[in-house]
C-alpha cells in the first residue's frame, strides 16, 4: 500500500522536534505493515480547529489523483480537533478510497474500532475546548490585574520582572515625536521615510511600514488604556501620550480618511507599464484633465512629453487604447488554431521542465520489458538460482521507479492538452466590462503596446503570425471618439536575436526599447 503522512503543531511555543518525532513513529508504523511512504505533508504552528491548513488542503486535493491509499498520522487529533471536519474530510477521503490510521492509536476495523474512534475524537475536540476555556480564563485574570498577556510589546514600553508594563526610556521619546509629526501636518508615508532613513526599526527589528505607524496612531494604550476581550481598564499602564494629543491625531486620522483616495496611475490605468512610446521607448503613464462642463477625460501620455517636455507625442484617450487592445485579445481567443498552437507551446514548455519525469517513465518501460524477457525465458525452461535473483531485483527495482514517478507527479503535477485548452478558452467567457477580468486579459496575453503618431503595434506573449486592423474597422466599433492620433492597428511577433524594435523601417528610424532579445518587424 502506498502512504501518505500528515504531521503538525499547533503554536510556535512547539518545537521543529515535535515533527521529527511524529514523522518518525508514522515511519515505523509503515514499515511494520508493509506500507511504501510516497509522500509527507506538515503544517506548522497551525491548530486542528481549523480546516484552513496549507498542507492538509494540499493532500486532500491529491488525494483526488489516486496516488496514496492510506493517510498516516501521529494520533486522529493531528488529523482535526473538529468532529464535523473530521467527519467531512474522512467521507471525502473514503470517496477516492483512502483511509486515515494512526501511529499510535490501535483502532480495529470492525464495529467498536468506529465506537473507540468516533470517542477519540470527540475527547481531542472537548480537550482542545477546556484548554482554550483555561488559556482565556488564566489571560482574564492577567488582564484584571492589567499584566502583559504575551504577543508582541508595543513600541515605547517595556515588560519588568512582575510582567506589568513600564515607560521604556529611550523608545517612549520616539513614540511622542511619530504623533507630534503627524500633529503638525506630516503625512504617514512622510513619517515612514524620515525613521527608515534614521535607521529606526520595531522591537522585532524589522523595517517601519505605513501599516505599523497607523497601528500606532490608533493605539490607546499609549493614553493609558489596558484592554483585554471584555476587560477594559483607564490608567491600567503608564501613559506615553497626552490625550488632547491623541485625540487631535485621531481627528485628522477619520478627515484624511474621507478625503477623496489619491488613486495611483496604475490603479485606474490597464496598460500601466505595458503601454510604451513609439518615438522614444519609454513608458506612456495615465493622466486626467476636467473640461469647462466637468467632464473628466483621462489619457495616456509619454513620460518625457509629461515630466521632461522632451517628446512632441501627443496623449492617448484611455478608452479608445484599452478597448482596442481588450478587443484585440478576444478576437485572438476566437481562433482556435492559435489556442492549438499556444497549448502545444505550453506542453512542450512543461515537458522541459519537468526532466526527471520522463527519465524515470523510460526506466520504467525498460525495466517492466526486462522483466517480460526474464519471465519469457522462464517460460521456456531457463529457471536458476541467478534467473530469479535477477527477476527479484527486477521487480524492486520497478517498484521503486514506480514510487519515485507518483513523487514526481506529486510535486509537478502534469496538465493535460485538454485541461490546458480549457483554460484557455474559459477566456473566451470574459466580462469585458468588468475591470478585473479586462485586467487579467491584459496581464496573461499582452506583452507590450507602442503608440506612433500613424499607427499602433501591439505585441502579445506567444509568437503568432502578424495581423493589421485598418482606421475605418476601428471607427465601426465605436470603441472611442478620438482617433487623431491612431492610423492603422499592427499586430506583430515577437522573433529572438535583436535588442531593438525595429517598426516599419521604410518610413519610421529604429527605436531601441531597452527590451534585449526580441525584435518586431511591421507586416507592411
């Protein structure tokens, strides 16, 4: 039978030799019954109350591929310390005929063993209950008596040797300078830069982040305040600031969190660093403007038009460019001879990658052919002491190939033409009014969009034959209104062996993109 083990701990008090010790036991339990381990899956620090574990997630999806019969673990409450999860995940389990056993818990197969297990859960699940009961009871009274309840210690304070909470004298100075700087109008990101550049980090020595600073501005045990679950004491620690400090930050905290969101470029913008100028290679970032009759009208438009003045290429209306590109690859989802050809490209892509794979299927096939020689001889009378030596060795030998080749699987998990043609042209399914499927398109299938004053070639992620859109096609899908600076549309290929673009040459001079190994050649 082939194994699987499942080990966990549940809290980083444990240590790693929690999981050496169980790996260990499920080993020993597989070798006295004649069990081959394929396979092993750990979660750390992760409690069995959960179902939201990584690797136990991972092997009941794999189980789903057959590849194991059996499921190993220490005790059942590794497995789920929650008689509904166990329940459901053992049933789906049983579904792709695999069985869940223990190490060290002798469960016989008949009726009481269903009795005995259904009893050992139920103990893991009622103590795992109590002992939460006593852990919250135990930091309740901590709480009462306003002591540190473990987790990390705020900066600006200090544990002493009775577990209460004390001014620590050379953090506490910097505490009261991060709401002074906020006080008098710095900005989070502002505050955030000034204590990275001054090399100041957290208790944890790690880096200052935006996220830690609000954390902090919003902390009211700098004013005093111990809270723990229902236990909310004034003055339970020593306070850092003063209130009408505190109070004033939290009030330009709540106006600064109404205040209208200032959305980056690259939020609002689909082609944020896809879309490049045809006349000098650089990036074309998005800008908006308000009419006379307040209409916003956003654009995209090179950054040395923008910042430097150094480019005379005019903006580009953002609907008109996204629709297009977004039509273009929906268009191209429709031709079911290029999705052919970009699947095969995958399969051949997923074949290199996995080079052991075929190797170990290879020994395989001359292995099981040795072995049909062996018994073909036997067959025919030709039966000593070192034919069947050799027929033994034969056949470990496949049993291991076998093994190594479901570890294999396991790990890089092949896709099927199939699997892989459907994926794609799920695609085909798209909202194309909706900004984060019209994104993920944009994401997968477009590598780069350069925008010329004549025209506008747009490069995909695969190699495909060139395709051009004429103005008036473009004009018939009422894709957008401003059209001055777009003639024809050029779909072109990316081919290996030059560092440069090189775009309809007989008219246009060659533009180095800075993107080495790929040239483009205009269809026209």
């Amino acid at each position: 039978m082939k194994a699987v083990i499942y080990a966990r701990y549940s809290d980083d008090t444990q240590r790693e030799e929690s999981i050496e010790g169980q790996l260990r036991e499920c080993k020993e339990y597989a070798e006295k019954n004649g069990m081959i381990i394929i396979g092993t899956y750990v979660d750390r620090a992760l409690s069995a109350k959960t179902d939201n574990r990584p690797e136990f997630q991972k092997m009941i999806k794999d189980s789903n591929k057959y590849l194991f019969d059996v499921v190993i673990v220490w005790k059942l409450d590794r497995f789920a310390r929650n008689r509904y999860d166990s329940a459901h995940y053992k049933s789906l389990l049983r579904k792709n005929k695999v069985k869940v056993l223990s190490a060290t818990e002798a469960i016989a197969e008949d009726s009481t063993g269903i009795l005995l297990e259904s009893l050992l859960e139920g103990y893991a699940e009622f103590f795992s209950a109590e002992l939460s009961e006593k852990v919250i009871r135990g930091m309740t009274e901590n709480a009462l008596k306003c002591k540190y309840n473990g987790g990390s210690i705020p900066l600006g304070y200090m544990v002493d040797t009775e577990q209460h909470f004390q001014v620590d004298p050379v953090s506490a100075p910097l505490v009261l300078e991060i709401f002074t700087l906020y006080d008098e109008g710095a900005t989070i990101k502002e505050i955030v830069d000034t204590l990275n550049e001054r090399g100041i980090k957290t208790p944890r020595s790690k880096h200052i982040t935006i996220d830690i600073i609000i954390n902090m501005l919003k902390n009211r045990r700098y004013i005093g305040e111990y809270k723990y679950r229902d236990v909310l004491t004034e003055n339970g620690v020593p306070a850092i600031i003063p209130q009408d400090l505190f109070d004033r930050v939290q009030e330009r905290m709540a106006k600064n969190k109404k205040a209208p969101a200032r959305k980056k470029a690259e939020d609002e913008y689909l082609l944020t660093t896809k879309l490049h100028c045809g006349k000098d290679g650089v990036f074309m970032v998005g800008e908006c403007g308000t009419s006379r009759n307040k209409t916003v009208h956003r654009y995209y438009r090179c950054v040395n038009s923008k910042k430097k003045h150094i480019c005379d290429k005019k903006p580009i209306k953002k609907e008109l460019v996204e629709n297009l590109v977004i039509k273009t690859i929906m268009e191209m989802l429709q031709d079911m001879s290029l999705v052919n050809f970009i699947v095969d490209k995958a399969l051949e892509l997923q074949s290199r990658e996995s080079s052991d794979l075929p190797l170990l299927e290879r020994q395989l096939r001359e292995t099981e052919k040795a072995i049909d020689n062996m018994l073909n001889a036997i067959q025919q009378g030709v039966l000593t002491s070192s034919t069947k030596k050799r027929l033994d060795e034969l056949e470990l030998a496949k049993s291991d190939i076998e093994v190594r080749i479901i570890q294999e699987q396991m790990q890089k998990p092949l896709l099927t033409k199939e699997q892989l043609t459907y994926w794609i042209c799920r695609f085909r399914a798209t909202d194309v009014t909706n900004r984060e499927q019209r994104q993920r398109l944009v994401d997968i299938f477009i590598n780069s969009v350069f925008v010329f004053d004549e025209h506008l070639a747009i490069t995909f992620n695969y190699k495909n034959d060139t395709k051009t859109v004429s103005l008036q096609e473009i004009e018939a899908t009422g894709l957008g209104s401003d059209n001055t600076s777009l003639v024809p549309v050029v779909g072109l290929e990316p081919t290996r062996g030059c560092p440069q673009w090189i775009l309809n040459p007989s008219r246009l001079p060659f533009h180095h993109t800075g993107m080495c190994g790929f040239f483009l050649r205009c269809s026209v």
